[in-house]
C-alpha cells in the first residue's frame, strides 16, 4: 500500500470526517492523529521527524492509504516530496476565528494540559517546532495558521492541489482522488462539543 493523498490541513479542519471519508472511498485505513494514540510506538519517530531527523516514510507509512491531520500535516512539505504522486488536499475552515476557537477549545486546551511534561509530549514538540511557538496565543496561532495555508498554497502546483472545508461534501476529496461520489452522506464527526467531553471539559466550563 502507498499514500494516495496528503493531507495538509492542520487540526480542527475537519480532518477526522475526511479520514472516514477516505477510508470510505479507498478500502484503507487513513493516518490521522488517532492512529498515533493508538499506537505509541509511532511517536518517538513523528517526535524525530519533528526535529529533521525523518524516518523512511514510504516503509513508515506503509500501513496506510493516506495521511490527513496533524502530525502529517505538520510535515506536509516532506511527505509530499516522498509520495511525489500523491495530490494534496489542503482543508480549511470558513474563517481563521472560527478555526481558532475551534483548536482553543480542543487539541490547544489539551495540549495545554500535558505542557511541563518530561519530556515534552509529541503535541508540543510539533506545535513549538512547526507550527509556532506561541501556538497558545490567540494572534500568533492565527498568523501561523494562516502562514500554513499560505505556503501549502505557494508551493504545492495547482494541479496538485485540492481545498476543502467542512460542509463541502464528497466533491474536493473525489476529485483529488479521481473516484466517483458515492451514494452515502459524507461523515460527520468529532465536533468541539464531542472532542471536548473525551477530554473531560464540562460544557460551559472555561477553557
């Protein structure tokens, strides 16, 4: 099996509908940060790719139909030069406010409450290294989001590249992929209301 298509979105874009979307569509299973929780022995080599020291991804990542979500996506630019024939998906949300308190309320809330860990937990290490390290601050997560698009967009060829945001359906993601749309309604999962109540956030409870 080979990665088919890199997702570049950062978390919070609706990746995990587009990892059952994919899985859907492909028959595989699509990397996504859940399969590093469920398997521990991925994170020490994301947490050395994460300072340059990349792994051999094709033999990595040969488990997997395809990649969305961080950590990949916070290694977007090495995956897409090891699966050079692989098309880009690049998720977004409507607007960088909305996705900010979208991540605030969730993955940055959490990471929040492993940061001071020894050693750093991956979360940390990749939002410090390739993200920004004042990810936990309203503007400067927002520039480095925007920043993030902005060079996906930059350097990835146009007719490598495919954008999606939640709501858009089955249309960008078969069109990257050349499949035909099926016939079942694109998934819709891990809400920031769901998200929040694995982590143990009381609705109404400050963030």
């Amino acid at each position: 099996m080979s990665i088919q298509l890199i997702g570049a979105g950062v978390g919070r874009t609706g990746t995990h509908a587009l990892k059952l979307a994919i899985e859907e569509l492909l028959g595989g299973t699509c990397h996504h940060m859940y399969e590093v929780i469920m398997n521990p022995d991925e994170q020490p080599v994301w947490q050395a790719a994460m300072l340059g020291e990349e792994p051999e991804w094709p033999t990595f990542l040969a488990d997997y139909c395809a990649i969305v979500d961080f950590p990949g996506a916070a290694l977007w630019r090495e995956l897409a030069d090891a699966f050079p024939d692989a098309p880009v998906l690049l998720s977004t949300r409507a607007s960088a406010q909305e996705w900010w308190e979208s991540a605030d309320g969730t993955i940055f809330e959490l990471t929040r409450r492993m940061a001071g860990e020894e050693p750093p937990p991956l979360a940390v290490t990749m939002l410090e290294r390739r993200f920004s390290a004042n990810w936990s601050d309203r503007d400067a997560a927002i520039a480095a989001y925007d920043a993030h698009n902005a060079a996906v967009r930059a350097t990835i060829p146009a007719e490598r590249l495919y954008e999606y945001q939640p709501g858009d359906g089955w249309g960008p993601l078969c069109a990257a992929l050349g499949v035909p749309k099926p016939d079942t309604a694109f998934p819709r999962t891990n809400t920031r209301e769901e998200f929040r109540e694995r982590i143990g956030i009381e609705p109404g409870q400050d963030t």
